[in-house]
C-alpha cells in the first residue's frame, strides 16, 4: 500500500484508511453479542446460509464505515475515536454480561441514574474490559498519523465513501431481499446489538428528545380540576408507594411458593394480579405511571411536559409530598414538595451510605398529622433494584439463603440469585406493611388507602438475560408483570364506601400502568377532562349516588 508508510516511528494512513480499519476491529471484535443472536436466528448450515451470512458480514461494514465516515475528520479523529471506544467498551461489557441491549431508553436509563445505583453495576472485570477494548485502541489511534491532503481531496473521498457504501447497501439488500426483509421483520431488536452504531443513533435520538424537551412549554392541563362531593366529611390520606424492580411472580400472594408476604397475606388487601408495566426501565415507566395518557399514546415528549397525577392532586387542594429513596422523580415532583431520604447520615437505616426502605417512612406520621390537609404522599422505593440485591435488605431479612454476595451475577448460582431476590421482595412486604401499620395508627376521621406498583419487573438469569430495560416489544413477562395492590380504610366493611366484593372481582383483570392515574383520580373524586371513567378501578365498586359517570374523550384500555 503505497500511502501506508513509516514515518518518524508511526504509522500513516488517510482518514478513509483509519476509518476501514477501525470498522473492521468493530465487526470482528465489538460485536459478540450480534454474531451470537444472528447465527441463533439463521442456524447457517447450508451455502445459502453461508452467503447471507458473508452479506451481512460486509453490509455491517460498510454502514459501520460510513457512520464513522461521516464523524471522524483529520482533526477531530484523535479525540472521537477514544471517546468512540470508551462507550463501545462500556456497552460491550454489559452486553455480553448481562445481555441487555443499547437503545433510547437505555441510554436514559444511564443518564438518569444516580451514583449509588451506578456503584453497584461497576465491577472489576470492567476495568479488564476498558483495558483491552478502550484503552489499548485508544494508545494505537493516537500512535497513527494522518497524512496531509487538500480539504478538496477530503471533501472527495468523504462523498465518495457515502455514495459507495449507499450503493453497496442497495446491491446487498437487493441480492438478499426477502431475507433481509424477513430479518428486519422477526428481529428488530438486532439494530440494537450492533456497537458502535446502536451506542451512537441511541445517543442522538436520546439527545434530540432532550433538545425537544428544553423547547417545548409545559403544559398546565389541571387548572379546570373539579373535586366532587366527598363520601365524608373525613381528611384524606393516599400513599401511593412507586416499588422498584419487583416481579409479580415472586410474591406469594400471586401463588409464588415461597412464602415472601408473610405480612401482607395477613391483611385485607385487593390485589390485581395481571397487571402489566408501561416501560421496562425506571426512567420510561415513572413519567408514564404518573401520565393520564395509557401506554399507547404515551411518549416522553407528551407525558414530561405536561401536568401528571401530582399536580392534579394539588390543583383539588392536597397537600402532595415526594419521599424518595431512589433516583429522584425524573422531574415529576417539580412543582410539589420533594424530600431525599437516599442518605440520611447518622440514621441506623442508612450505615452504608444508602438507606433501607423503611427510612421511607422517617418522621410521616407526624408530619401527616400535623398538616390539616387532604394529603398525597409518594414513596419511591429502592426496592429490588439489581444487581447488588443483597444490599437492599437489612441482615434480619436475609431469609432465604445462601445468598448472592456479589454483582456479577453470572458468578452465582440460580439458586443464590433467586434467594438475594426473594429477600428484597420480603423486606418489601414489611415496608409495605409498616405503611399500612402507619396509616392504621392515624386519627379515626381520616380516610387513608395505600397504592403500591412496582415500575417494571427483573430478568434473573432466564435464558441468559439478567435485570432490566430490554425494548418493551421483546422483553419478558419477568420484567412486564408487576404487583399493583390496594388498601384502603374504605374496604372496612362497616363503612361501606367502597363495595369489598365489587373490588375483589377486579382482582383477576387484565390490568396495567394505565389504570393508575384515573383510578388514584377516580378515589379521590377528582374530575377532570383527562380522567377516564373506564380506567378507573373503583368506578362501579362505589355506591351509586357518588359516580359521576364521564364520557372516555379518547382510546382507552377496558379492564
Ligand atoms: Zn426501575
């Protein structure tokens, strides 16, 4: 190759040259997690297959070329490439650990975590991995010189670079049509494995949604709220604690055989069993979860930028806290009382720097009690966020045992794993116990209810995927099927305010995130344009002269 020369102890080469070599380390070296799911997928075993195979192969590198064509120039190489590389190594190493994949809601996933959490997903192998795959590249980037070209040559082989790959894109597809198309249709989420454009088109849809977020005016929609007569003349009490991470398969009261609610099975709950998550992840299931829209018309764009379940409590007159031991609110709680309860130093629940769940309920009693007001309190749990699951419960929970020690979860057995899970979901049936203990202690002219919903569910090791965020449209039951329970005073059968019975039938509907903003509207008797009657789960069980019945303006879910 006659550009390629050695010149004062480094190599040169073209930026075309640097890109093509770059291009080639990431289909061969970046991209396990691809090959492994493709060949799964075609099981190759005859020429054919074969063919498709080598298609694909050169169709990765000429689109891997060109992305990396169109950001890298003779100046800006030396600094993109190892930022390029960095974020490859980072992606590469959770991939293939925990087999999860790089897309919008990822990325905000990781842009809206906090330290602590991030803590626990940092391990010694990733360091391994920045080693080989982020530095060692980055070092033998910066040992290449570029040669010097006019900015017309440049300009020249950049379009010829775009318009050579656009055409070998075309010719490739072409001559495999209808097993491109098959791929494409079956196997969307194989985008979403190919490093490093999956990291880079993730980033910038995830910058453009913020981009858009910054410009578009909020959107006050609960200034018309209406508050119906009241039941009663009683203070109103809602908790609606928001769970972390916890599948509804492993509560016993959804038939789980280990006994993991030895508390809450003693109470007088409705539990609806099939309920499903809007999101898989934190970030895209809070904002939605507190939206009037229903998972089919929600986006973030709509959902953050308007009024949420918060603010339609506070325009009928609560007084609306956020306590949270979590990553915050994701700006819901920007225009309601907000309080950290993430680390509370000096306090026996938070010796490790992070607080068990019940630090959650430090001071509420009183602070209840002291404010005249009708009242919405949200606790934003930890819950059973992965994977240091054993850090989520105090020593007396640990239960069942032996228990998984460490974060890298592949290292335990399925049996330890499950056992560290299972004890976040039994300390969560304390703290939700302890909640409804609390609310049992409040003045008997106060009319108190608890929500509680996890945000989404837990892969734990099956068929290899471990905890969450996988896109909604191949994710499994694990991480969709969420407990949503309900305690109210009301179902005391002596006051009669809600129908016991009317409830309990609900308890086996297919039900989802949906269903919790009207039906937190609907028990509060707060009307508003954007509440849905048909969402609302205590709609038909109240006694008839308090429904007030409300035309659905808009598409909805029926239970
Ligand atoms: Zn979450």
């Amino acid at each position: 190759m006659n550009h390629l020369k050695s010149y004062q102890n480094r190599v040169v080469l073209t930026v075309w040259q640097l890109n093509l070599l770059v291009s080639i380390v990431f289909v061969g070296m970046f991209n396990q997690s691809f090959w492994h799911k493709i060949n799964t997928v075609i099981e190759p075993n005859s020429y054919t297959d074969y063919l498709f195979l080598g298609s694909i192969t050169m169709l990765l590198l000429v689109v891997i070329n060109m992305v990396l064509n169109l950001l890298v120039t003779k100046t800006t190489y030396k600094y993109i490439y190892p930022v390029i590389f960095m974020f490859c190594a980072i992606c590469f190493y959770y991939m293939v650990q925990y087999h999860i994949v790089i897309d919008r809601d990822m990325i905000r996933n990781v842009m809206e975590t906090n330290p602590a959490e991030a803590k626990d997903l940092i391990g010694f192998n990733l360091l391994w991995y920045l080693l080989w795959l982020f530095v060692l590249p980055s070092w033998l980037i910066s040992q290449v010189n570029i040669g010097a070209v006019s900015w017309q040559r440049v300009l020249l082989e950049k379009a010829s670079v775009v318009v050579g790959s656009l055409m070998a894109i075309g010719v490739l597809i072409y001559a495999s049509f209808p097993a491109y198309a098959s791929l494409a249709r079956e196997q969307r989420q194989l985008s979403h494995l190919i490093l490093p454009t999956n990291f880079i088109f993730a980033s910038l849809s995830y910058a453009k949604e913020q981009l858009y977020n910054i410009r578009q005016p909020f959107q006050d929609l609960s200034q018309e709220v209406r508050v119906d007569v009241a039941l009663n003349g009683k203070k109103k009490v809602m908790v609606l604690v928001v769970g972390e991470t916890a599948r509804a398969d492993r509560f016993s009261l959804n038939h789980y055989a280990r006994n993991t609610n030895p508390k809450l099975s003693q109470r007088n709950l409705v539990n609806f069993q099939n309920t499903t998550s809007c999101g898989t992840s934190t970030a895209t299931s809070l904002p939605c979860i507190f939206s009037y829209l229903n998972r089919q018309h929600y986006s973030h764009k709509l959902g953050k930028n308007s009024s949420n379940l918060l603010d339609f409590f506070k325009a009928a007159g609560f007084a609306v806290q956020w306590r949270d031991n979590n990553t915050g609110c994701k700006g819901l709680c920007d225009r309601v009382d907000f309080v950290d309860l993430t680390n509370v130093p000096g306090d026996p629940l938070c010796e490790s720097g992070e607080c068990y769940d019940e630090i959650l309920l430090k001071g509420l009693r009183e602070q209840i009690l002291a404010n005249e007001n009708n009242q919405l309190i949200v606790l934003h749990q930890k819950g059973s966020h992965g994977p240091a699951y054993y850090l989520r419960y105090p020593q007396s929970f640990e239960v069942f045992t032996p228990t998984c020690h460490q974060t890298q979860l592949q290292k335990c057995s399925e049996q330890a794993l499950n056992n560290s899970y299972d004890n976040t979901i039994l300390y969560t049936d304390y703290v939700l116990d302890s909640t409804i203990g609390l609310l049992e202690t409040l003045p008997a002219d106060t009319d108190v209810s608890m929500f509680y919903v996890s945000d989404h569910g837990e892969s734990l090791g099956e068929n290899n995927l471990y905890l969450h965020g996988t896109p909604y449209f191949m994710a499994p039951n694990a991480q969709t099927h969420v407990p949503f329970l309900f305690w109210s005073s009301s179902l005391d059968k002596q006051t009669q305010q809600l129908d016991a019975h009317c409830m309990q039938q609900k308890q086996l509907a297919p039900l989802s995130h949906d269903n919790v903003f009207h039906s937190a509207m609907g028990l509060m008797n707060i009307q508003s344009d954007y509440y849905q009657s048909d969402l609302d789960l205590f709609a038909s069980c109240k006694p008839r002269h308090v429904v007030v019945a409300t035309e659905p303006s808009r598409e909805v879910v029926k239970l």
